[in-house]
C-alpha cells in the first residue's frame, strides 16, 4: 500500500508527516482552521464547530466564503458537536446571576443554541467549559449582570444609524441603540445579525429586548462570528487557546485594551475567573489585553 504524505507549511518550512495507515476518521485530527494558512484539497479542518473538506487549494480562505474552495464534511457521526444538554445547568446559571432579569431566562439561552451548535460544544470538557464561561462573564459585564436588556444612557440611542448605509435606518433613528447580553447597537450591526438568523432585525429591532431568544441569538452571532475591534472572535479565542484577553479585546477592545480602562478589563477578568470556578474549570493563560 502507498504511503499518503501530508506536507505541513509552518514557519515557511515544509515538514513531511506520513500517518498511520490505521488513521480513523479525518475530523478525530482535523485542525481548527487558520486565516493564512495553506490548504490542499482533501485537507479536512474544524470551523465554529462544523468540519469542512477543501475542495481546491487555496491559502487559508474562509470554510464559509464560497463553495468552489470548501465543501461541509460528514464526520458519520464521528467529530462533530455532540447534541445534548449545555455545559451550564440551570442551577450554575442561577448563581451566576443572582439578581437576573426575569427576562434572561435560561431556557431562552438553551433555545438560542442551535444558532451556533459549535457554541461550548468545541474541543474538551474543559474547554467548552471555558468559553461557556467567558461567554457569560462578558455579557455579566454588559449588563450589570443581566439585569439591564437595554442601553442605559438614552442620550446616545440617535448615534447608532449609519445613514451611509444603502438600506438606512428603517426603523427611525434612534431604534438601534444597545440591546440584549452583548448590547447589539447600530444599524449595521442589526441588518447583519438578522441575516445571519433569519430575523428581520432591521426593521424590528425591538425583538431583541422582547424575545429572549432572540436576544440570546443575537449575542451569540457577535460572539461566534464577529471580531470587532481584536483580531479573531470570541468563540475562536477560546477554543484555539488565544486566551480570555482576546474575547475583551472582540468585544470592546478599541476602549478598554492596552491600559485604556484597565478597571474594565479587570471586571471582565475577575467575572471570568469566578464562572471559570463555578464551572470547575481552570481558567487558562492570557486573561488580560
């Protein structure tokens, strides 16, 4: 039987690897995607939670940008997000958020889920606890521990309409101000989150402080799909090992990183480490940004 040689690029020099010929399915060593990185076709990667097969070379595109280059991959059952119960019980989310809204119910966070199955549904025990964790501690920190579903200073819900953009502000100027666990504002921000759900966001905004599913929806797009002002999502942060520092960074990072409000990043930080211990987990390297 032939030898298959799989040829790693790092660093600009190539290594030869030949696998076991016992190798068992491609997503039990599938990597998680990386921008830059190349890929021959065949290759099988993880991206925010699916697998993907290349089906052309290409340098490290998106697995989601186009169909000519990747291809979604059946692992048979043997490496995609496994379905069941979240990471978090209704107990733990209870003493994370004792003074909750009523309106953040937890089986509005379980009813969001299916949004984004690769959600603390990645990698180890550990590290789906992990990003569970840091996921909850930074929208703790945006809402005063989900206690506030909208922006408190009214006098910056006008600010949020970017009349530069070809489908305006439908909903009237001041609609898009902070809603929801990550505070969703601007109109942009809305018309992309609800494409991405299949929500008309744009022209209803006001479903993310009235639909608790909706809001938790919307707070896991940003988190698993948006980079913001940092340079990788939240969702990737954590599961590739970057660090809780990254998420803030995703976050808010252009106001509070690299000593701009450190008091900021501390509370992020300490609400980390706090769900990180309610959950039993440690909470890895590179807390702070």
């Amino acid at each position: 039987m032939a030898l298959l040689t799989t040829v790693l690029v790092a660093m600009g020099l190539a290594v030869a690897v030949t696998p076991s010929a016992s190798a068992a399915s491609p997503c039990d060593t599938a990597p998680n995607w990386q921008q830059g990185a190349w890929y021959t076709a065949g290759n099988v990667v993880r991206y925010q939670g699916a697998y993907y097969i290349a089906e052309h070379d290409n340098p490290g595109y998106s697995p989601t940008i186009s169909t000519w280059y990747w291809d979604p991959y059946n692992c048979g059952g043997g490496g995609n997000p496994q379905p069941g119960g979240f990471v978090v019980s209704e107990a733990q989310f209870n003493q994370m958020f004792p003074s909750r809204n009523s309106f953040y119910t937890y089986n509005g966070l379980t009813a969001a889920l299916s949004a984004y199955p690769g959600f603390a549904k990645t990698g180890s025990d550990t590290v789906r606890k992990q990003e569970a964790a840091a996921f909850l501690a930074n929208v703790s920190h945006e809402t005063g521990g989900l206690v506030h579903i909208v922006e408190q200073n009214t006098a910056n819900y006008p600010h949020y309409c970017d009349w530069s953009q070809p489908y305006g502000c439908p909903a009237g100027q001041a609609a898009y101000y902070g809603k929801g666990p990550i505070q969703l504002s601007w109109n942009f921000n809305y018309k992309a989150a609800g494409d991405a759900l299949g929500i008309d966001l744009l022209n209803n905004p006001w479903l993310v402080q009235n639909d608790a599913a909706v809001a938790w929806k919307t707070g896991l797009w940003y988190w698993n799909t948006q980079s913001g002002p940092g340079s990788m999502t939240g969702h990737n942060a954590m599961v590739n090992g970057a660090g809780f520092g990254h998420t803030i960074r995703s976050i808010n990072g252009s106001l509070e990183c690299d000593g701009k409000n450190p008091a900021q990043v501390q509370s992020r930080v300490t609400k980390y480490q706090q769900f990180a211990q309610i959950l039993g987990v440690p909470t890895g390297a590179n807390l702070y940004c």
